[in-house]
C-alpha cells in the first residue's frame, strides 16, 4: 500500500514539474520526486540504489540545475 501512495506521488510531482511555469520551482519539485523514487527504491529492498538515488538524483542534479537556473536572467 505504501508503494502504491509513494508512486502516486511521483507521478503527480513529475507532472507537477513539468507543468511549472516557474523553473525554479520546478528544480525543487523534481527534487522531492527524486526523494520519492529514493524512497520507492528503499521499499523495493534496494539500499544502495536508494543511497545513489538520494544521493546523484536528488542531492547533486538539484544543485547543479538550481545554480543553472540562478545563473541564468529570468523575464516574467
């Protein structure tokens, strides 16, 4: 039942970050989907790719595209 709730959220934050008007915003939401599937991969007994996950996905590609997006010039 948990795995059934935590893919649910994913997809609806991947949906949600795609829909974003805002990129900003949407670096943040794809990082807590990336925290999700971090988490879906716990539950599927996999640690070390949990780890990796929460790690690469979730810790380093939300940083390296939240300092593209600062570094960018952003026009409303």
């Amino acid at each position: 039942m948990i795995f059934e709730i935590a893919l649910v959220m994913l997809a609806v934050l991947s949906i949600a970050a795609v829909q974003s008007r805002d990129l900003l915003h949407a670096v943040i939401v794809l990082a807590a989907a990336d925290a999700v599937l971090a988490f879906a991969f716990l539950l599927l007994s996999a640690p070390d790719v949990a780890i990796t996950q929460a790690a690469v996905g979730s810790g380093l590609t939300t940083f390296i595209f939240a300092l593209a997006v600062l570094k960018t010039r952003r026009e409303e």
